[in-house]
C-alpha cells in the first residue's frame, strides 16, 4: 500500500485517511444530522479493512461522542491505524461551544481524549483552530511538553495561516497542517501550501469533496431536505444560486470518473492530490458502502488534459 512520509514525523500515512466528523451524530452546532454508531463502526472497518490506515477526528465532534466511536470500532483490531485528534474546541453543559488555548484547557481536553479514545498515546494532536489567536503560543507550549511526556507523538495544527505557524514554529517544530481544500475551496494555493513545502510541514486536507457535494450523490432536491440538525442546511454552497454551479461542475467529474471505472468523490479527491505539497486527504464516510465510493482515490490520479479539463469549467464558472 503506497504511505508518504506526514512532514518531519515518522508517520507514513496512506493518501487518504478516514474522517470522523459526521459519525459524531447530531445534536450539537456542527452536526450532519442524525447517525447510527453501528453504521460508524461498520464504515471504520471497511476503511481499515480496504488499506486507510489513519483516523481523524476532533474532541467536538459530537461533543465527544465521535472519539468514544472511533475507540468501539477500533477495539480487537489487530491492524490499528494512527490516531489524529484536536483541541481547543470546548463546550460546556448546554452545548455552547467556545475556543480556549490556555494551557491548563489543553491538559483536560488530553486527558478527556485519551479517555474517550481509550489509549495511551495520541498519534497526532492538533490545534483545531487559532481561537483565541494571543494564545496560540501558550497552547503550542503546552503541546510541545505533552510531545516530550510522551501522551502524544507528533503535534500540528489545523485552521493556521503562515504567519500564525511562524509565531509558533519558534517555540516547536510543525508536524502537520490540517486547511479545507476542494475544487470548490482554493484559498490555500496562494501561500499557504507554499510555506509548507518550504517548510517539510505536512499537509492534510479536509473536505477534498466539499462536504459531501461533490460526490454526485447530492441533488438540488436533497439540497433541499437536509435537516435543520444538518449544518450544511445553512451554508451558501447548498443553496441556489452556488449549489447549481456546484452540480454543473459535478457532471464535467463524472464524466472524467466514466472514463476510468471511478466515481466523482475520487475524481475530486484526486485533485487535491495532483499537488506535491499536500500529503493526503480527510475523507468523510457514514457507512461502509461509501467507503466504495471514495478508495479508489488512494491510487487513482488525474491526467493533465483531466486536470485542465476541470480548470478550464472553473475558470468560466467562478
């Protein structure tokens, strides 16, 4: 199975890992609405079972609940895959979510994940957000001592722009960045993906399918439907007149997929991959069968006629 090298770590990750946002269930800000555990479970063997062999996931997803699932599934597997968590992101007893990064937040949320995921190491732990940005040198303080006390291997960062990674690259080095990147989402082409290669800071993106609209599962009636419990439900991209760009630019990926065997998910996952600096992608899964749907990535790339195929719908499509 083809792994790279995760930044300056000794983490050879495979190009795409399993992304435990959505298996969180509903009920919180950020949900995808309602999900069975089972279904969750099913999804994490069928990633492990097909070659992935990294989880992501986030101490708010589901305020918790997603890490307690990640440890069900992962229970009696003898082929265990690297475990990726975050901090920061906290909330109290109504479910208010809030961001802190002082030190002694970090140490609870280390050892509420440890808990929850029922290990004794972290593989990698990350910064989810730079919120409240004054303290992002107190908490990269703190989890370059949680590195040295050996509760955790590697420590990134998700959400940085390269002039927060400069203040804290003072203090530890970066192991990994973790930025949103899709055909759909491009900010960090400019500078960020470039001070990370001039850096050996690894890059694993998120949301390679924008959440689930490129896929070529997504309609503008089940646009239509998602639940109030869904986030998407609130977010311009599913809505008109965005989401009917959005499907046009879905049709040029199954054409290009028709030509290989591959769906439009690998399709837009393979383009985040065209790029040297990013190391691998986050790719979201419910349930086993969409686990079909997307690991064809893991090896499949785009050609350059392909790759300017697509630029060229997005560039008279802005």
């Amino acid at each position: 199975m083809q792994t790279r090298p995760l930044g300056n770590s000794d983490l050879l990750i495979t190009p795409i890992g399993f992304g435990a946002w959505a298996i969180g269930g509903g009920g919180w800000a950020y949900a995808w609405g309602a999900q069975d555990d089972a279904d969750s479970i099913s999804a994490i063997h069928a990633a492990l079972d097909h070659g992935i062999n990294w989880i992501d996931t986030a101490a708010i997803y589901g305020l918790g609940h997603s890490e307690e699932v990640v440890a069900q599934a992962l229970k009696g597997r003898s082929n265990r895959p690297y475990v990726f968590t975050k901090c920061e992101r906290v909330w109290d007893d109504k479910g208010n979510i809030s961001g802190v990064l002082k030190a002694e937040s970090i140490r609870r949320e280390i050892e509420d994940s440890l808990r929850r995921l029922q290990v004794d190491t972290i593989d990698l732990y990350q910064i989810h957000w730079p919120e409240p940005e004054p303290d992002i040198e107190e908490a990269w303080t703190e989890l370059a001592k949680l590195k040295t006390e050996g509760k955790v291997r590697w420590i990134g960062v998700s959400n940085f722009n390269p002039a927060q990674m400069e203040r804290i690259a003072k203090i530890a080095p970066i192991t990994s960045l973790q930025p949103p990147y899709s055909m759909i989402q491009r900010d960090i082409e400019a500078e960020i993906l470039p001070y990370c290669e001039q850096h050996n800071i690894g890059v694993i993106v998120y949301s390679p399918m924008q959440a689930g609209l490129l896929t070529g599962a997504m309609t503008a009636e089940r646009a239509a439907k998602l639940s109030s419990d869904d986030w998407r439900s609130r977010n311009p991209n599913f809505q008109q007149p965005r989401l009917a760009r959005h499907l046009a630019l879905v049709e040029i990926l199954k054409s290009i997929g028709q030509r290989h065997g591959r769906t439009p998910g690998e399709v837009a996952i393979a383009w985040t991959l065209r790029l040297k600096a990013v190391t691998a992608a986050i790719v979201g899964s419910r349930n086993a069968e969409q686990i079909s749907g997307i690991i064809g990535a893991m090896d499949f790339r785009l050609s350059d006629p392909e790759i300017t195929e697509i630029e060229t719908f997005i560039q008279a499509n802005p």
